[in-house]
C-alpha cells in the first residue's frame, strides 16, 4: 500500500502568502467619528507645521547614519537568510527521515502480516496431508499386519514430525525478525553514506579548488628548487669571479711595483744629474765673480795710471 507522504517542500513558508495584505472589514461610519477624524487632522497639520524645521535641521546632518544603518541592515538580512537556511535544512533532514521511519515501520508491518498469512496458510494444508498419511496407512494396514511395537513407532515419529513442525515457525520467526533488523540497520547505513556522498558532491566547488592550490604549491615548490639550483650556480660563479679578480689584482699590484721601482730608479739618477749640474753652475758662477773682480781690480788700477800720467803732464 502506497501512503501519501507530504512534501519537503512543505515546511518551507512562502513569503508571498506572508507579504499579501490582509483585507480590513468595513465597519459603518457615523457622524461623530467623521467629527473626530476632522480635529485629528487639524492638530496633526499644526504639528507637522511646527516640526518641520525641526525636519530641515535633521536633514541638514551628515548622512553617515543612513550608511552605517544600511550597512547594519544588510547584514541582518544576511545573517537571517543564513538562519532561515538552517533551519530549513533541519528541517528538512528531520521531515525526511520521519518520512523513512514511516515506510520501514509499514513495510515491517506488511512482511509481519505477510509471513503471518503464509503461516495459516501452512497450517490449513497440514491437516489435509495428515489424512492423506492416513489414509496410506490404511491401506498398508490392509495390505500386511503390524505389531504394536511397530504402531508405537508410527505414532511416536508423528508426534516427532508435529512438535518439529511447531518449532520451525518459531526459530524462523526470530531469523525473520532478525534479519529485518539487520536489513533495516543496513539500509539505514547505507542511506547515511549516501547522504555523505551527497554531501560531498555538493561541493565539487571546494575540492576542485583544493586541487587547484595543491598543483599550484607543487609548481611554486619545484620554482623554488629551480631558483634554489640557480642561486647556488650563481654562488659558484661569483667566487670563481672573485678569484680571477684577486689574481688580476695581485698582477696589477706587482706590476706596479715594478714601474714604480723603475719610475723610482729614474729620479733618482735625475737627482744625481741635477746635483752634478747644480754643483758645476756653482763652480761657474763663483769662477765668473773671480773674473768679474779680476776686471774691476784691473780696470780700477788703468784708471790710477791715467790718472796719474794726467797728473805728471800738467805739472810738466
């Protein structure tokens, strides 16, 4: 029998039904309420005349409220559509496996019956072949004679075959039962795996993305180990470079001292030129003061001649 289940979807609440607006009864309108509606008007209009500056200075105030309370909306709404989710998820799980519950309950209930009316009918077609047996032993009893031993026998083995046919229904009945228990632990497993599953593959999104940064690690490692391999070529490479520089070095340092020993070796031979030279200017000039005085003492002594020949010849 196939029982009407309602649907999942019926727990949900529509928002529609909720948002239609309710038709208000007309209630018949007097005179007095239409005298009292009027004066509700005409002090609802002065205060709206005195409250509206009161409104132009509020509206002259910067708007950061309405951001921060739409923002604070927004995540209200966000934070009950989270829970409304929720819920109906729990909802939902619990509606489903009420409704389970429900079928494995009326299946057992028809498996009992069923056995149930296979055991009466065992029982009805027992007593047909009981007297079908006797009336094979009639006619055996007809055809030789028997002793009592062996009519004792016959009487005792039928008592036999009646309590084992009383005790097979029985020990069936708790294997039946039993393996229900145990299908219906099975299938409740297997429905719970299911459900995992199902679970699992409604987040196809989360493992793809999983696997998505596991190729994109494995690739930054081997970029790593890469750039780990060219650094350490590139060690190998500046200390060979440092070496050469060193040896360059070291030549240049020794080729410096070479022509600065050289450079050295030439001053010092022109230092013992200018030495010589300057020693023999020295000599030069102190033999020209000697001339020099030589020609004055020379020139002062032809001077004292003529002077003294003038001096003759006038006194003469």
């Amino acid at each position: 029998m196939a029982t009407a289940v309602p649907s999942r979807f019926a727990v949900l609440a529509i928002d529609d039904d909720d948002s239609k607006p309710k038709k208000s009864k007309k209630t018949p309108s007097t005179n007095n309420n239409n005298d009292k509606n009027v004066n509700n008007k005409q002090l609802k209009n002065k205060v709206n005349n005195k409250s509206k500056p009161q409104v132009q200075q509020n509206s002259s105030q910067p708007k950061k409220d309405d951001k921060k309370k739409s923002k604070q909306n927004k995540k209200k709404k966000v934070e009950k559509e989270s829970q409304q989710w929720e819920q109906w998820k729990e909802k939902d799980s619990m509606s489903v496996e009420e409704t389970y519950k429900q079928q494995l309950h009326e299946a057992l209930v028809l498996s009992k019956l069923a056995y149930e009316e296979q055991k009466e009918n065992s029982v009805k077609k027992s007593p047909d072949h009981s007297s079908k047996k006797s009336s094979g032993n009639k006619n055996n009893k007809k055809s030789a004679t028997m002793s009592l031993e062996q009519f004792n026998n016959l009487n005792s083995a039928d008592k036999v075959i009646q309590d084992s046919e009383h005790d097979k229904p029985k020990e069936s009945d708790v294997e039946f039962f039993d393996r229900i228990d145990k299908e219906t632990k099975q299938e409740l497993i297997k429905n719970k795996q299911r459900d995992i599953l199902k679970s699992r593959l409604n987040q196809p999104d989360d493992d793809i993305s999983l696997l998505q940064l596991k190729f994109e690690v494995e690739k930054r490692d081997t970029e790593i180990e890469e750039l780990k391999k060219t650094i350490e070529a590139l060690r190998n490479e500046l200390s060979q470079v440092k070496e050469r520089n060193k040896k360059l070095c070291n030549i240049l340092a020794v080729g410096e001292m070479k022509d600065k020993a050289s450079v050295i070796a030439e001053v010092s031979k022109l230092q013992e030129i200018r030495d010589e030279l300057t020693s023999e200017v020295s000599l030069l000039h102190a033999q020209l003061e000697q001339e020099r005085s030589k020609t004055r003492a020379s020139s002062a002594d032809l001077k004292n001649t003529k002077n003294k020949k003038k001096v003759t010849n006038d006194t003469a």
